[in-house]
C-alpha cells in the first residue's frame, strides 16, 4: 500500500485525527506566502504530540540554510521538503534524506531527478502563481520513465477521495501526498474528506 502523507498542517486536532486514521506522515509548510503557513514554535506543540512512528515533514520553498536550521531545531521535524527552485548543489548539502519536490509541466520538467542527490521526489503540477496546493492534477503518464525507475515517487497534485484510487492504479506510487484536497478551507481538514481519502487508498490495494 501506498504510504499516505497529509500536507498543511496547521492544527492539533487535525494532526491528531490523521494520526489515529493511520497516516504515515504530516508535512509542515514553513513558507510564509502559504495560505497553510505555520510558525516553527506553532509546529512544535503539535509535532511534541503527535505518536512515534509518524514521519513529521518540514516543507521549504527556496529559504536560506539559517532559516532552514533555525526552523528544524525550534520544530523538531524528521525531514526536509524542498519545494521550490533549490538548486541540486543546494540540497544535496542535506546528504540522501531529503525530499525534493519537482513542479511538473512536461516530460522535461522529470529530468531534473538525475542532478539531485536523493531518492524521494514528490511531483506535483506546476502553477505561475503558487508553488503546491493547486488542487489541480498533471498527466500522470509523464511519471512512466526510466529515470524514476530506482526512486521512491510521492504522486501530488489535485488528489482527492475521489481520484486518488485512479492515480494509484496509474502510478503505482511509494507514497501519495494531499493538502487541498481533503480540506474545508486552506489549513483546515474535512474530517471526512479525509477518512474517505484514507479508505480509497487502503481499499485499492486491498482488491
């Protein structure tokens, strides 16, 4: 079964409904012009009580290594996300455990893997005006290539309870991440959107 990340994290009662559903990791997104910003400080009580074995995600959007530092001491995350337009030299200052988000728009945009020194990319669809959440979707065939043969791809992009057992079926991904999809507003979870997210990924590989 897919690995199931919730992006956009912003509340305690949120975080802790999508734990007890069994997801396998929240993400935090530490960029300010994010309608799902949250503080370092505000992420740590909730990371403080979230269980063990949850994976907790610090999401970036072309910030500096100080910011970046700073932010992973204060909050406690387990990983970086890089999702903006960090350079390979950049990342992969950050050894092989980070994950890099690739804005997809063509099958050129898949090419960039090969200069990054990691084996998790997220992909997600490309936008002019915001760098993740879209809720839109990209043509899934665009991940069949050889270069993602050995990666670990975490699909994106417009998921939703609806869509998401289809995207599975085409990608065969090693983890599916959603935000706006299972939301009421930006920040805030439909708790039932994202019961039934969680159901659809686990009944399609139940089958």
């Amino acid at each position: 079964m897919p690995k199931i990340k919730i992006c956009g994290i912003t509340n305690i009662e949120d975080a802790l409904y999508a734990a007890n559903l069994g997801v396998d990791a929240l993400g935090f997104i530490f960029y300010k012009k994010s309608k799902r910003f949250i503080e370092p400080d505000s992420a740590k009580k909730i990371i403080d009580k979230l269980p063990p074995f949850i994976t907790k995600v610090g999401v970036f959007v072309n910030e500096n290594e100080d910011f970046l530092a700073e932010s992973k001491r204060i909050a406690g995350f387990d990983i970086f996300q890089f999702h903006g337009d960090e350079t390979p030299g950049f990342c992969n200052d950050f050894g092989r455990k980070y994950i890099k988000a690739i804005r997809v728009n063509s099958s050129q945009s898949i090419e960039a893997v090969e200069s990054f020194n990691t084996d998790y990319f997220l992909f997600d669809t490309y936008s002019d005006d915001e760098y993740g959440g879209t809720g839109k979707t990209f043509s899934w065939d665009i991940l069949d290539n050889s270069c993602l043969k050995d990666k670990f791809v975490i699909l994106s992009g417009g998921l939703n309870p609806e869509n998401v057992s289809k995207a599975i079926k085409a990608v065969n991904p090693y983890a599916v991440d959603v935000s706006s999809g299972v939301e009421r507003s930006p920040g805030k979870k439909d708790h039932e959107k994202l019961k039934k997210f969680i159901e659809a990924v686990k009944n399609e590989t139940q089958i």
